[in-house]
C-alpha cells in the first residue's frame, strides 16, 4: 500500500496584484510557509511519497530565499520528493532547479520525454517528465505505455486533460492507454476528485492558496491512497485564507452597514471577501469607504461593490404621454377593480415586468 502526498501549483512569489502593497506582501510571506506545511503533513501522516505536480514557482527567476526555502523544506519530509515542473516555472539552465543544490530526497524531472523514476523499496515505479519552455502544444503521453511488470506504475505531469490550448493538452484517451494506476496532474488551479480513463485514475489536487476571485474557497492538496489497483484520495484543506463571494442585500434596510454585516459568514475572520451589495437602497451612489471599514472588522480584507439600484415610485411615470405612461394608466384601473389581494398582488408583478421589458431592463423592481 502507497500513501502519496500530492500537491501542485503553490505559485511562490504570486505577486496578489489586488490587494494592497503591504498585504500582498503578507500574503508572498505566507505563501513561502507552505512548503514547510506540506513538508509537516506529509511526517505526520507517514507519507511514502510526496509529488508536487509543478508551477511550484510563479515566475522562473523567483526570490532566492523563497527557491531556498522550498527545497530546505522538501529536505524535511522524511520521504522521496519528485518535482514535475510546469509552464511557468520549466526546467532550463537557468532555473532554479538547475542552479540550486536539491536534498537528495528530491528528484526533479528534467526533459520534455517521459523517465522512469524506480523505487524498488516501495515497489512502484514514478514516470514524469518537466515542460522544458513556457509552452508545450503535444501530449506528454502521446504514445507512452508503462510496461506489464508486477510492478506499480504512478505518473506525475503537469498538462491540461482535454485541453486545447499550449499547456500540454492531455487527451483521455492518452491517460486511459498509458497503463498508469495514478496520474497525479497540476496546472488547473481547482480540485478535480479522483476521476478514471479507462483503469488509471487521475486528479488535480488544485492549488493550495487561492490568488483571487477566480480561486474561491478551501483549497489544498490530495492524500492518495494506492492498494494494487484500488485508488482513494482525500483533499486536506491548506489554505490560509480563502476568497469568498458574499451578497448582501439592502432592500429595507434603514442601516446599510447592518445589513452588510449581517450577511457575512461568522468563519471570515482570515479570509478575504468580495461583498456585493444588492436590492433596493433609498441613496444613490453609496458611500463605500465606510462600508469596506465595517466589512474588514470581520475578515482579513474585503472588496465592496454597489449593485444596488435606487427606489423609486412603481407609478412615477404613470402621467407621462407615452407608452409606459399608457400601460401604467391602464394598470392601475385594473388593480382599482381588483376582487381581492391575490389578483391584487399578481398585477402589481405583472406592472414590475412591465416596466422592466418597456426599460430595457434585465430585472423587475423589486
């Protein structure tokens, strides 16, 4: 039975673009921690390999002591460690793969072509290969078949699974052929679960810190279980600090700022919120300075956009002459001789869409 710790995509000195100088600065000095985090799980749960599925770096001329303090961690696992590096940090001369001193635990991948990795002691055999320049537009396993042998047969590559694109695009068909019985996958920045072509199972751990707010949520990496042909994975969340998407509407709200504060998750206190406020506001052009303050009193940094329209009148524009002021006039006669509340209530639904087909608008009032 192997237990293998897969990450991917750690991205070390992202540069958190939207956020302010001092907390991306914060945020790269947390981001380089996550070796050392990876490095405690895999002790702590006894791991026999650890496969890191490349773009460990964001860049491929990274800080130094960030380059340093990833393979002084990868030193500390207690277990082999194989690097299989990505687009945006491919193996070259002058790489950091190339130019630092790796602990010997730690292979890295270093050709375009597939290589066997024999670990005789755990019975299994580790294949990968590195992107070698910043794009790679064939599939890694065009024509590769691990051999028959008795022995188990673990890929690790960095590449797209049906992708189109110049990122190593990865047919299934290609997976379900290569006789592997797991593909440990980066560069898609989601957890894929334990997916199947054919009898190799394969997954995308995600990153393991999200970048933005197209990176929502827990994110982490996969400990994988292989048993013969048998393959389990769990994630186990790593995240510092998750993006998350709030809403929160305003309609009937005398305070704005309560109502914000009510829609926030209680669990926000580390994490970085985008908050939208929605509905009906009797102000237009929201002040939101004070509003981001409030937000930021319950999580680490927060975003606050006004989607918020203002209310009005549903029959303000009744006495105008033109068609809106026609339908309006008529509306209101028939809500005049309405028989009860129920008839009474659809017809005010119906002058709300009314409005919003005769203003072009995607919405009703509400």
């Amino acid at each position: 039975m192997l237990h293998i710790l897969h990450g991917a995509d750690l991205h070390l000195d992202a540069p958190f673009t939207g956020l302010s100088a001092e907390q991306a600065r914060q945020r790269r000095s947390e981001l380089r921690e996550l070796p050392r985090r990876l490095a405690e799980l895999a002790r702590e749960r006894g791991a026999d390999l650890v496969l890191l599925s490349g773009d460990l770096f964001d860049g491929s001329d990274p800080y130094a002591e960030t380059a340093q303090a990833l393979a002084r961690a990868l030193g500390q696992t207690g277990c082999p460690v194989l690097i299989a590096p990505g687009n945006h940090d491919p193996y070259g001369p002058r790489s950091p793969y190339a130019l630092l001193s790796w602990p010997e635990n730690v292979h890295i991948f270093r050709t375009a072509a597939m290589e066997a990795v024999p670990m005789p002691k755990l019975g299994c055999t580790v294949w990968g290969c590195a992107f070698t320049g910043v794009s790679r537009e064939d599939s890694p396993l065009d024509g590769f078949a691990a051999p028959r042998d008795g022995d188990v047969h673990i890929g690790i590559l960095h590449a797209d699974v049906e992708g189109k694109g110049r990122y190593a695009p990865l047919p299934e068909s290609d997976i379900a052929a290569s006789g592997l019985t797991y593909l440990a996958l980066g560069h898609i920045h989601a957890c894929s679960g334990l997916q199947r072509a054919g009898e190799t199972a394969w997954a995308y751990p995600g990153c393991p810190e999200g970048r933005g707010f197209d990176e929502l949520g827990e994110k982490g990496c996969l400990w994988v279980t292989v048993d013969g042909a048998s393959v389990e994975a769990e994630f186990l969340p790593l995240a510092r600090r998750r993006y998350r998407l709030v809403e929160a509407d305003l309609s009937g709200a005398d305070r704005p700022g309560d109502a914000l504060l009510s829609a926030l998750p209680a669990d926000a206190g580390d994490d970085i919120l985008r908050v939208v406020l929605t509905g009906e506001s009797d102000v237009e052009g929201l002040d939101l300075t004070p509003l981001k303050a409030l937000a930021e009193t319950k999580c680490w940094s927060a975003q606050v956009l006004d989607r918020t329209t203002v209310r009005r009148d549903l029959w303000s524009r009744a006495e105008e002459d033109t068609l809106t002021g026609l339908f309006l006039r008529q509306m209101r006669l028939r809500l005049e001789g309405a028989a009860d509340e129920d008839e009474r209530g659809r017809l005010e639904e119906a002058v709300r869409f009314g409005l919003a087909a005769l203003e072009h608008r995607e919405e009703p009032m509400a």
